[in-house]
C-alpha cells in the first residue's frame, strides 16, 4: 500500500492515555496509541529501582507530563506506519508552542523517512495536531543534584566521555536503554558498576504492519534518548544529562524538496538547543541536558580514542551488527569508523574489526558514497562528514608511505586513472567506472577529439600529444588496438598499472567464460556457441567484438551466468588471466602492423590459454601447427577438432539444411556442438540453434541477384587465407574479384595460386595491396584475368557490372583491410551492399 492509500484508510492516530504501574520498586509504563478505525498499539516502557520516596517527592503530576512527553516521541514510530492526517492528543494538553515544536520535530525528525518513501513533507495538510485534554501537567523546579548521567551506547563517542568524566573525578552513572553487550562492558569499564537499564518493547503489532506492506523507516532516536534521560534524571536525582553528539552529526546527507535531510538530526546542535529550550518550558528547568563532545568531530574523536586501548576490543558502532556484539564489515558505518582510526592505529584497526575492510574491493562504493561523490547520497547512518573522511584517506595513505607497507586496494581506488582510448571500449570503461564508483572523476586520452563525452571525464588529452601524461597517472586503462608505444611502455617500466577492459572483465567476472579467438572465423564461432546456449534455455550473453563491450554486462553477472567472448589479439596481447573454456579457430599472420612480427602476435593469441588451470578447457583446431604448439604447453584439458572430424557436424546436421557456405565453415561449428555437449545440451536443441542460424553480415554475405549476375560480401576476409576459403565455398561460378586494401606486409602467393586456378575472368583491385594480389597472380597464371584498378567502391561495382557475364558470381573478397579507403570492413562491405542496389536500380 502506498502514502495516500494508508492514509485515507487510516485518518486519524490517537493518543488515548497512558498508564504507570509500580511493580516490585521498577515502573512500568504501558502507552496507548489508537490507529484508525481499529488497530491498538501498547508499546512499554520498564524503569528499574524507581523508590516510592522519590516518586512522592516529584508528585504524580510531575510523572505524569514527563511520562505523557515521553509518549509523543514514542507517537512517532507509530504515526509512520500511515502518516494519518491527524493526530489526537487525549492523554495530555499541548499549547501552540508545544505543537510547533512536535511538528519540527515530525518534519525534520522523520526526514529521512519521507525521502526514502517519497513523500511530500512540505504539504500543508501533512498532519495536523489535534487536543483534546486542556488539563495542564505540572513541571517539575525542585533543585536535582549535581552530577551527570551519561547516556552510553556501543560506540567510541560514549566511551570518550565516560573516559573524560571518569578522569574529572566528578560523580556520574550510566543510563543504558535495551542495552548490547558492548554498551554494558563499556559502561563497566568506564566506571559504572551498576548502570541503570531500561527497557522499552516495541508493540509486535507495528512490526506485522511493516510487513503487510505498511509504511516504515528511521525516527529520530536520539529525541527519544533526550526525553527518556529527562524522565530518568529527575526519578534518579540528576542534574547533568550528558549525551555523545559530535560536531560532525551537523552534516546532513541530501537536500530534498528545500530542506536538508539528516538522519542524525536528533543528534544536531539544532535539535539539542531546541530540545533544552522545550525541557527548561515544558519539563524541568533545573535539568541540564547537553552533548559532551559537541565541539569535536569524528576525526577528532577517533584520534583520541584510539589512546584508549582498554575500550579497543569492546566497543561496537555497526547497527546491524551490534546486538550479535559484531562488526558486519560490510555497511557505512564500519566502513567510516575504520577509515577514521587507520591513521592513528594502522593494521591494528584489523585487530578490533577481525579483518582488514580496506582489503575489501567491494566497500569501494560505500567510500565514494562517503565521500557524497558527484551530489551522492551519503549514507543515512551515524558516519564522519565529507572532509573528515576525504582527510582520513590522506592520512591513511601517508602512514603506509611513511611507514614502507602497500597502500591497502580500498585507498588504492582514489589513485589517478586515465583511459587510455575512447572507441567502444573507452567508453564502456567510463560507463563501467561510473556505475562501480559514481562520482569518482577519471581523465582520458585519445588521438582523435572527442567532444561528448561522460560526466565522470575529468581531465581529456586529444591529438599528437596524447600519451604526453601517461606517467602523471596511477592506473592506466588501454584500450585494444593501442600498440604497447615507447611511452606506454615507459610508463609500465616506472610502476604505473597498465590493464584493459578486458583483464578488468575476467578478473571480476564470476560466471563462466567462453573465450573464442582465431584469426578468421571467430565470429561465426562465437555466435553459433551463443545461439547453441539461447537454444538449450541457457542464459548466455554474446560479449566482445562480435557483442557489446564486455564491461557493460559485469553488473548482470553471477556464479550462474555464461559469457561467450569473442576475443581479439589485441584484448589478448595484455592478459594475466585466461577464460575457463578456450576456442582456437586458426591461426595466420594478421594485425603485423600492429604486433611487429607473427611470432608476437602468436604469443598474444597464446594468452587465451596461457592462464588456464587444469579445471579449464581448450578447444583448438589441430589442423593449424601453430595450434597444436600451444596445446602442447596449455595446462587445461584439451578437445581438438579438424577437418577430419566433419562428421561431427554432418552425423548430426543434413548438409543442405547448414545455412553456411564452405567447407571451412563447419570447422566453425564444432566447437559450437562440442561446448554444447559439455554444457549437456540436447542434440536436436543443438542441430536447432545451427539450422536456424542467420550468417553474419560481411561474411560470404548474399546480396542478391541483379541482371542474373550473384553478388556476394565477403569484406570481413582480411587475409589472403579468408579469400581462399570463400573462392573455394563459391566455387566455379565465380568470375569477377574485388580485393586489395591496406598493405600490412603479408605474403600473398596462396591467393595468387587459388585464383590462377580458378575460373576468375576479372580482377578489380583496390591499393595498397592490388600490386601484390596481381603479381602473386601473374606469377601462378599463364594467363591471368583482366585487370582495374580502382580507388573507390562505385567504380569497382559498375566496372563490375559491366565485366560479369549473367549467370555468374561477383565477390567482394579483399584479403586486405580497409584502413586506407575505408572507415573499417564493415563501411567497405555496406558500401558495396549500397552500390549494387543503385547501380543495379538503375
């Protein structure tokens, strides 16, 4: 049930009456709250050692207006449940000063509640107090003995005082409410012998409303300390209420329609003024209530008691812990109360929380939470301000400095990252860091200017001079496709982090990875093994080249998930860690531009596998020597395929009902049928998933028939290998070739001996590599094809066009990239795709 359904069903709470017992010497006090038309809600309140003297001298009337305050703070908990438009004070008379005061306190008291419901508190027919009793109580002027009672929890901030009261020499006592068993030791060491525990009981019936779906959240619990000390020093014969609120609870954690939600208001300086105001008027005037520590913030708290080793191993500040005498290590608040006393007790912090939280990666996030990164939210629990943490993780990082220790991976966070590279994978970066660290800044560097770019880019280095400031940074993220330049490698060499995207993914993934690399096929592989996965009711996710960047899927990730990642030698040539199943399609010379010789790039590939354990796998071509090399050293458990085995394919899929062309293509579904297998997918689902394929765009693409000549795209074969393979699928009929590209220092006679054989009549080449397609050519050939040369798409197709007898096949095939004329293969392919339509319209 939502606000406004709750509180049309619910119009009114009413405060009917209370009642006080004395049983045994304790009071006890029974509240009786009206939600309605019908739910009673009885919280109680037990009070120890309270003597029948003592309670005739304060008189009934006294008891009865500071038990009756008392019951409008305990009012709170209960008026959320609805947030009833009105409520009825039968149990005791308040004037408008009085209201005014509630009302604050409901507004601001609860402002944490009304954020995380979203709620409008600003309306003005919120609430509206209602009295019905205009019979005055009596305060109590009666002179109360000068000493203090000391209001303890679990934490640093009430041992302090304790600690600073007890050296004073001054009388005191500790008031304890539903005490933990830290509370009680600390009270103990702290010079309490026989603290005063009181216990209050949430009414049962509140809770199963929260659980109905009711309305719930944070009170102000610190109000309700203050009028139940009040209550406590004037039974017991108090003067001094002295509290533990530190300077830095004036800090709140986000603005919200105009107003500052704290969810330590009750603890703020606001609030105990106004609340000394309220006791002196509508109390007592003899009480004096304050904070001890107000002055100080937690830093400064955290330094002195980090002197005081007796309370080391005893006190408790974690909320979800601190009934179980824990520290959950997991939440804000043991998040904050370590990084305050790291700079002044080091590793011995680990001691007191019994392990070391700035080990920990995943609390990352709740530092920058901390820290209000970016207009954050700071956690709505009792933590240090913004610049008492920010200072802490300076002096944290110092003492390690000073003291010769690793920084620990927590503080290691807030070092300088630059990224290294803003094409896709760049980017998925920034997106992946902006939803692992929100606010944190991170700067960029790029050779091309990127003018839109994330919120969470700080600094941007564009042009020549783009890797001038690589050594101002700690961590550097490099995106594929940038070679290891003399400045990166200067960098590494000076002990700067050199990762990828792709080291981040596999080293934070907890799901199973299928890595898929080759030089040709990987593709067609990488998707089939997907398909295979969607088919068998796996839920798979295709990442990597051939899929989204892999980062942009880490926040679905689990121990369940499985990831099939086309890999590159580029994602490759960096790796310090291997995928759990390795698929080696082949292996040629590629990319030689960028890896300088095949030995480099075969050791990039290598790194697939490299890593692997013994409870990996290795799936690998055992036709390609190079292959069979690198399964000799692989650690994993090894399945090989080749030509050899087509039967793998064949005994389960009908040859005509394959949607792929060539014989080289069914080496690139055996790995799909063979990880299908192991993953104890059904058969028929796996001859499904292959049938039903859709072949890949650029990859022996059919265009159409047009004036009876076929046009195939074929533009993703890059290497002179590729070429074979398709001239070889297409067969006889094909008799015009479009290729040449980039010139990458390749060796082309196996291309020039394919088409010396075959029944090619027109060669239309592109530069750079044409020159070496024709001369590898003429060399096998006796008679080799006519020949043109071209220099842009358009023409290569009318020329083609022209040349192509009908009934024949025209292939875009360039063995070659596209860099030199051509954005990358897929603009070459799409702008054949475009010019056979045209000129075939036309």
């Amino acid at each position: 049930m939502n606000f406004d359904e709750l509180k049309d069903k619910h119009r009114q709470l009413i405060y009917e009456d209370f009642k006080i017992l004395s049983e045994n010497g304790n009071l006890k006090i029974t509240f009786n709250f009206l939600l309605t038309p019908n739910i009673k809600f009885m919280p109680e309140l037990t009070v120890p050692n309270v003597s029948e003297g003592r309670l005739k001298e304060i008189g009934s009337g006294v008891l009865q207006n500071l038990v009756f305050n008392l019951g409008m703070i305990e009012l709170l908990s209960y008026w959320k449940a609805a947030c009833s438009p009105q409520i009825i004070i039968k149990a005791g008379f308040l004037d408008q000063d009085q209201i005014a005061f509630w009302k604050k306190l409901l507004v601001k008291g609860l402002g944490e509640f009304f954020y995380n419901n979203k709620i409008d508190f600003t309306q003005k027919d919120l609430v509206e107090f209602k009295i019905e009793n205009r019979q005055k109580l009596s305060l109590y002027y009666g002179e109360l003995k000068d000493r203090d009672l000391v209001l303890v929890g679990g934490g640093k901030d009430s041992a302090l005082t304790l600690e600073s009261d007890s050296q004073k020499g001054k009388e005191f006592q500790c008031l304890v409410l539903n005490p933990t068993e830290a509370a009680i030791k600390i009270a103990k060491v702290g010079g309490c012998k026989n603290s005063i525990i009181i216990k209050r009981i949430i009414d049962p019936a509140l809770i199963k409303l929260n659980e109905q779906g009711y309305l719930n959240g944070h009170t102000p619990f610190s109000a309700y300390l203050a009028f139940l000390s009040t209550l406590a020093g004037v039974l017991y014969d108090y003067k001094n209420l002295v509290v533990s609120n530190e300077a830095s609870s004036n800090e709140g954690n986000v603005k919200w329609m105009g107003q500052e939600i704290n969810h330590q208001y009750s603890k703020t300086g606001e609030f105990e003024q106004d609340f000394r105001d309220y006791s002196k008027k509508y109390l007592s005037p003899s009480v004096n209530y304050f904070s001890f520590l107000s002055s100080l913030g937690e830093l400064q708290v955290a330094e002195s008691f980090s002197k005081m080793e007796k309370y080391h191993k005893l006190f408790r500040s974690c909320n979800k812990g601190s009934k179980q005498g824990i520290w959950c290590g997991k939440c804000p608040k043991c998040v904050s109360t370590y990084l305050l006393l790291y700079p002044f007790l080091g590793k011995k912090v680990a001691e007191i929380f019994g392990k070391n939280l700035l080990d920990d990666e995943n609390l990352i996030p709740i530092v920058h939470g901390l820290l209000r990164e970016n207009d954050q939210v700071k956690p709505f629990e009792c933590v240090a301000t913004v610049e008492e943490i920010k200072l802490a993780i300076s002096l944290s990082v110092e003492r390690a400095k000073k003291n010769g220790e690793e920084i620990p991976k927590v503080l290691q966070s807030f070092q300088t990252i630059l990224i290294l590279g803003l094409g896709r994978e760049g980017l998925s970066v920034l997106k992946f860091l902006k939803e692992k660290f929100p606010f944190k800044k991170v700067d960029a560097a790029d050779r091309k200017e990127y003018l839109k770019l994330p919120k969470n880019v700080g600094k941007t280095f564009f042009g020549e001079n783009y890797l001038s400031s690589l050594t101002s940074y700690d961590v550097i993220i490099k995106s594929p496709g940038i070679p290891f330049f003399a400045d990166i490698q200067r960098a590494k060499e000076e002990g700067k982090i050199i990762t990828s995207p792709t080291a981040i993914f596999l080293k934070n993934c907890k799901g199973k990875v299928i890595g898929v690399t080759g030089t040709k096929g990987k593709s067609t592989t990488a998707s089939l093994i997907y398909e295979v996965f969607k088919k068998g009711g796996l839920r798979a996710h295709l990442i990597g080249n051939i899929g989204a960047p892999a980062l942009d899927f880490l926040k679905e990730d689990s121990k369940d998930s499985i990831f099939v990642y086309e890999l590159s030698s580029f994602q490759l040539e960096d790796l310090d860690v291997s995928p759990y199943i390795a698929v080696m399609t082949n292996i040629y010379p590629e990319h030689l531009d960028h890896h300088g010789n095949f030995s480099t790039y075969v050791k990039a590939k290598n790194n697939i596998t490299k890593f692997q354990t013994q409870k990996d796998y290795l799936i690998y071509n055992k036709d390609i020597p190079g292959l069979k090399l690198i399964a000799q050293v692989s650690k994993a458990k090894k399945i090989s395929f080749s030509k050899e085995d087509k039967q793998i394919v064949e005994n389960l899929v009908h040859k005509d009902t394959i949607p792929l062309l060539g014989e080289f293509n069914l080496l690139n579904i055996m790995p799909a049928i063979i990880i299908g297998r192991l993953f104890k997918i059904p058969d028929e689902k796996i001859e499904e998933a292959i049938i039903n394929f859709k072949p890949l765009p650029h990859r022996l693409e059919f265009v159409g028939e047009v004036s009876r000549i076929r046009f195939y795209n074929d533009s993703l074969s890059t290497i002179p290998e590729a070429t074979v393979e398709a001239l070889s699928a297409l067969g006889r009929n094909v008799a015009t070739l479009i290729a040449g590209g980039f010139d990458r220092g390749l060796d082309y006679s196996i291309l020039g001996e394919a088409i010396a054989k075959s029944h090619i009549k027109t060669l239309i080449l592109f530069p750079d590599t044409g020159i070496k397609i024709w001369d590898a050519t003429s060399k096998y050939s006796k008679k080799p094809p006519q020949k043109f040369d071209v220099e842009y798409m358009g023409k290569a197709v009318k020329i083609a066009f022209e040349v192509t007898e009908p009934g024949k096949i025209c292939l875009l095939s360039p063995a070659s990239t596209s860099f030199n004329l051509f954005r990358d293969f897929e603009d070459r392919g799409n702008q054949f795709k475009d010019w056979v339509r045209k000129l075939g319209a036309d």
